[in-house]
C-alpha cells in the first residue's frame, strides 16, 4: 500500500480474512527498511494477521521505498509526520504501533501528539541505571573475578560517574550540541511522557534485551525507577538476547510475546 497525499510512503500490510478494528503499525528499526533486523518485521506482521489483526510494516520517509517528503526538521519529527499519515491511511479504529530501538522513541513520539494511538510496544526503549543495578552488577561481577579486580572494576565506575558529573557541571549553560544518534532524555522529562501515555489510556508494553548491563538488569529495573508505573506498564525482559534478537529461539519468543499481548490487551 501506498499512504499519504503523493503516495510517497511505501508499506506491506499484512491483513487477516476477519479483521480486528486494532491495526499494527510497525517502524523501522533505525534506517533498516521495512523486512527489519534478521526479518523480525516480517514475521511478526504475518503472526499478527494470523491473531486477526492488519499489521503495517512501513517505510518512513527517506527509508527503503519511501520518498522523504516532509518538510519536518528532525529526523523524529518526520517520523511523527510519516506515521500518523500511514494510520490515516489504514483507518482503523485504534492504533498500536510496534518499534525496536529508535523506532521505540518514534512509537513513544507519536502516541505522545496522536489520540488514536491506543498502544505502544517499545523494544529497548530509553534505559536509566539505577543504585540496586549498580549493586547486581557489583554482586554478578564479584562473582566471576576475584577480590582484587572487583575493587578496581568499582573504582573505574565511580571514576567514570564522577568523570560524567564533572564534564555536566563543567557545560552548564553552554548550548546542547547537535546529536547525531539516538539520545535519551533526561529521566524526569521520560517519566513525564510515560505518565503522560498512562493517564490517557495507551497501553504500553517495554521490553528490554540483556545489552544494557547496569542500565537495565533485572526484569523489574523499569519499577525500580518508576515504581508509580508498577501495575500500569507491562513490561518483558530478554536476558539472553541481543538487540536485535539475532537468535531464533529469542526471535519467536519475542514475536510470541508481542502478539499474546496485543490479542489479549486489544481483542
């Protein structure tokens, strides 16, 4: 299918013979097109279709088939552009938008300035190290060195904060430079937007791989850091898999775990 008013997005949509009046808008993942990383997007498009619902796996603008277009001035802003026209186009009656890393951030964005969203899944979303983190990892680390390294492993993270704290201190004032990556916002302006999202209604799945060491390591680290959250949020952890779950086994449970969800929070 082809979406907005040129016809400049490109995506395949994956429709059941009984449609749900939920649809599945999946992003890209960074700049790969619209198959995904070890063609995630793709499996999960046809599962979803085989639980009743549309799934669109969309290339935004500028991504694999699809014209960039939009006058928008930021990469996120387009992606907002892109998607909403991409949702007017399936006109369903509500939304859930799927996305892995910064296609993450471009879910939480446009659930963020779009009503018709009714949920999000986000696939490593912005991660926050927490004090009981720091301690798992202290405990785990421990655990495989001896006393010796242990310690000197402890002093080069306090090192590296203290390091981080002082260049903070130091740039005070001074204008933010341009990032060219994917950057997390300060934690309370986070929690702002999740809160935001919950307030509202929007279901949100987070699920987390095992990449982010003492940023994310245990199952529960998002409530350890936003215990408002607990029981609001749902929420899914992979130890053992990596960013963009390389690994068979990994793939389908994830794929599994994404569509148990949506069946169940949106059937």
């Amino acid at each position: 299918m082809r979406f907005g008013p040129d016809e400049e997005l490109v995506g395949v949509v994956s429709t059941p013979e009984r449609a749900s009046s939920t649809a599945v808008v999946i992003l890209n993942a960074g700049v790969l097109h619209r198959v995904g990383p070890h063609r995630l997007h793709v499996l999960l498009g046809r599962r979803l279709a085989k639980a009743g619902f549309r799934a669109l796996r969309l290339d935004l603008g500028g991504i694999g088939d699809s014209v960039a277009s939009s006058d928008a001035t930021t990469f996120r802003e387009s992606a907002v552009v892109d998607t909403r026209l991409a949702m007017s186009g399936l006109a369903a009656q509500r939304h859930v938008i799927f996305g892995v890393c910064a296609g993450a951030d471009n879910a939480l964005a446009t659930a963020l300035v779009d009503d018709r969203v009714a949920g999000i899944v986000l696939v490593d979303p912005h991660v926050y190290a927490s004090r009981l983190a720091t301690l798992r990892a202290l405990r785990m680390k421990a655990t495989h060195l001896g006393p010796r390294e242990t310690i000197l492993w402890g002093l080069g993270v306090v090192r590296r904060r203290m390091r981080s704290r002082l260049e903070q201190l130091r740039d005070r004032g001074k204008p933010e430079p341009q990032s060219e990556g994917r950057e997390a916002p300060p934690i309370e302006q986070y929690r702002k937007q999740l809160a935001t999202l919950v307030e509202r209604g929007v279901k949100i799945l987070a699920i987390y791989s095992g990449i982010h060491g003492t940023r994310y390591n245990h199952e529960d680290q998002l409530f350890e850091l936003f215990p408002e959250l607990r029981g609001k949020v749902d929420r899914a952890y992979f130890p053992d898999a990596n960013h963009t779950f390389t690994e068979l086994d990994a793939q389908a449970k994830l794929i599994e775990t994404v569509t148990n969800w949506i069946a169940t929070r949106f059937r």
